[in-house]
C-alpha cells in the first residue's frame, strides 16, 4: 500500500471532525488519461474552495463538465474577494467541509497544517516537476507534505501598447522607475487630448487593496531581503519604503481617479478603466489575461513590464514571478472524498482537458510534468524576459507576518493616498515596520 493510501485508511479509521465517514477499502490511483478505476473515488465527491473570484465561471463550468463525464461531483465556492480566509474558517466549521482548499503559502499553511492531509507520493505530487513546489512539515526526509503550489503566476505593470503608442510612447523606453515616472507623467499632461490617463485608479477598497497592500509592498521587501541575504525577517528595516512611497506617488497622481476618491474604487473599476481604454498602465497580473480578453482586448494590444520602484538593478529586473496557490487536501473528509479529491486534482495535471483548462482558461503556468504551454501573453513576457537573463523579483509576500498587517497597511496608504502628507506617510511606515515586528512576535 502507498503512503498516500495509508493516510486514506487512516482518514477512514479515525474519528472525523469536519466529515462523516465514507466506506472503506484501498483503491488505485487515476489513469493518465483522466479515467478512474473501478471504486476509485466513486462513492467520494469534491468540494473545492477557490480562492480566485475571477477564475470562478471558469471553475464551475469545469466542475460540471467533470461530473458529468466521471460521474464524480465537484462543487466549487468561491470566497469574495478578501474573504478567503474567512469563509475558510466558516466552511471548515460545517458537515461537509471543503476537501481541497488554499493556502499561500508557509504563513498560511501554519492556521491549516493540522487539517492538512500527507501529499507525499500522490500522484499530483509525484508529477511535480521539483520537489521545490511542495510545502513540507518539518525536515524534507520526514516526507511530509502539506500543500502543493499548483500555479506559477506573474505580475507586473499591465500595458495598453495601443494607447501608449498613440501617445507617442513605447515599451522599450521603460526600463526603470525615471522612464516609467516620464512617460507616465506626459501622458496624464495630455490627457484631456489624448482622452486617457496613465494608470487605471489605485482603489483601496477590499476588492482592490491587496494590489498594493500584498503585492506593491512585496517590491520594498524583496530588495531588502536580497541586501541581507534572506528569505525571511522578525523585524524589518523599511530600507526601501522612500522608493515603495514614489512607485504608490505616480500610481495616484498620474490616475483617472482623484487620490481622495480611491476608498471606494474597486478592482472591478480599474479593470474596466483599462478594458475601456481610459489607461495605458493597469497594475495587476497574469490571472487578468482571460478577463481582458472576455472584454475584447487583443494580445497586440497587451504586454506587461516590470514594476520598477527606483532600486537594484532595473537594467536586468525582471516580472514579479511566484506562486501563493497552493492546494491543501482536508485530511478529515472520508477516505473515498480525499481519494475522489485526488482523482480530480490528478486529472487537471495530467489529462488533455484538464492541463488545457489550466492553461487556456485560468492562464496559469503550472509546475507540473504534463502542463501544457500557456497562450497567455504575459506568461510568454515572464519567459522571454527571463530567457534575455533578467531577473525574476521573487514574491516574498507570502512572509507577510498576517492578515491584519496588510489591513493596517492598507488603512495607512488609503488615508495617505486622500491625503499625501509626510505625517501621513509616516503612518505607513509605522504600519509596515513597527507591526511587522508585533504581528510576527503574536505569530509565534
């Protein structure tokens, strides 16, 4: 019996906390093709809680193609935007629980590791292209494995090349924060002629903040860690939080929307600011690629560069390329659901329909043996960048110490952004260095 199957008996023998027990009985993994043998999560079901509001048509249409054709059901809930963890808690709290949910990353997974079924050996793990894109408990030789990433993504400053080229303007003369800050500010000198501004609105509300409140903040807090040769820190120095404040500056001052209007705009508005041709520059990642295609835009019109702050090596820096997509399997749902989990997470990696769907649909780039190429533009500018031997700005925000660091962060930088003062500003700084250490100290 394979490790795997032996947590599946154990799953069935032991008490259940979240889900009734299932029947029992070893069962063969799926097949390559996506067909499953006999028995083989047949009397199980899966309950997938997606993190990715804007992956969530996609999802369902899956989960029903999927239980149509394998008689297996899949169920798939989406959380709000900014709810994930909440609605995590809430469902892991029900008869029914999700069996496969996320985590992003080695934080996250601290609140969900006791939930978290052994991955080692399975076959979704056994078609990893490296062992590096596993979470492990404890050492690697303990063969332990929480989580598994299941998306590579990247993110950087969206360009509408059309409008930039009408503006007399084009990507290659973007490579640092002073060409970045020149271009933008002629354009948004113009833009009553030109009829759009230079970045879509900066919003703060829930929606939209983790943009700059997760995934700007990531940018200071890369240089630093690279200065000290880390991955990680208890305390953190705000060494780059003068180039952070410049990026956030141009973000809001050269935008369709007025800085004091940011509270409420959502990521629905900047994202229709952009599909609608109102900016040029639309912060936001890979994931985007499917929804702005839906809107009508075409990959000629689409690139995306890096976001440059004014710091290291802007010659040579590449996308911000990472993953916080990990799935955890529920180690108390019955035996035939994590087996009927393991089925379907098996067949998204493996089957022609499956990688397609990833690929094609959700745009990702997953780090997985039988993954097919994605179409997406922006996966293609993440390869060709790093082919010309840029390099990647790892994403050190899955380090971010908790949920309420971000959120006091945001507050900060969505008072600032209504009003740009040094004193203001200060308050930023104080919710991004003096909470980091608090909240790493409650974390412990």
């Amino acid at each position: 019996m394979k490790h795997w199957q032996k947590y599946a008996a154990a799953a069935l023998a032991g008490s259940m906390l979240l889900a009734g027990c299932g029947d029992g009985g070893e069962s063969s993994t799926g097949t390559n093709d996506g067909s499953t043998a006999a028995g083989d999560g047949s009397k199980g079901s899966v309950y997938y809680l997606n993190f990715k509001p804007e992956a969530d048509a996609a999802w369902q249409e899956m989960a029903k193609k999927y239980t149509e054709e394998k008689g297996v059901e899949v169920k798939v809930v989406t959380a709000a935007s900014g709810n994930y963890e909440t609605t995590l808690m809430s469902e892991m709290g029900k008869s029914g629980a999700p069996t496969l949910f996320q985590v992003n990353g080695p934080v996250g997974l601290k609140n969900w590791a006791e939930y978290a079924y052994n991955l080692y050996d399975t076959p979704v793990f056994n078609q990893l292209t490296s062992d590096n894109y596993a979470l492990y408990v404890g050492d690697k030789a303990d063969n332990d494995v929480a989580a598994i990433a299941f998306a590579v993504e990247s993110y950087g400053i969206i360009v509408n090349t059309e409008l930039l080229e009408k503006a007399g303007h084009s990507v290659d003369e973007i490579k640092s924060f002073e060409d970045l800050k020149n271009v933008a500010d002629d354009i948004q000198s113009r833009k009553d002629e030109l009829g759009f501004a230079a970045f879509t609105s900066a919003g703060m509300d829930g929606s939209s903040d983790w943009r700059f409140k997760t995934h700007l903040a990531n940018m200071p807090l890369y240089f630093e860690y690279k200065d000290d040769g880390v991955d990680d820190k208890d305390e953190v120095t705000g060494k780059y939080l003068d180039n952070y404040r410049q990026i956030f500056d141009l973000y809001v001052t050269d935008s369709t929307t007025p800085g004091a209007d940011l509270a409420g705009k959502t990521a629905d508005d900047s994202e229709r600011e952009f599909t609608n041709g109102e900016a040029v520059f639309f912060q936001n990642g890979s994931w985007e690629y499917t929804n702005l295609k839906d809107a009508g835009m075409t990959d000629e019109q689409l690139t995306m560069i890096p976001i440059y702050i004014g710091a290291g090596d802007e010659a040579n820096q590449g996308l911000s390329t990472g993953t916080e997509n990990y799935w955890v399997v529920n180690k108390e749902a019955s035996a035939d659901d994590i087996q009927a989990t393991l089925d379907f997470m098996d067949w998204l990696v493996t089957s022609d329909e499956g990688t397609t769907f990833m690929a094609d649909d959700l745009g990702f780039t997953i780090p997985f043996k039988d993954a097919k190429p994605s179409p997406n533009v922006f996966v293609q500018e993440d390869i060709k960048l790093t082919d010309e031997g840029k390099t990647p700005v790892s994403w050190n925000f899955t380090t971010m110490p908790s949920e309420e660091w971000k959120n006091v962060l945001g507050s900060a930088l969505t008072q600032y952004a209504a009003d740009p003062t040094d004193a203001n500003w200060d308050k930023v700084k104080e919710a991004f260095v003096d909470n980091w250490k608090t909240e790493k100290e409650l974390a412990q």
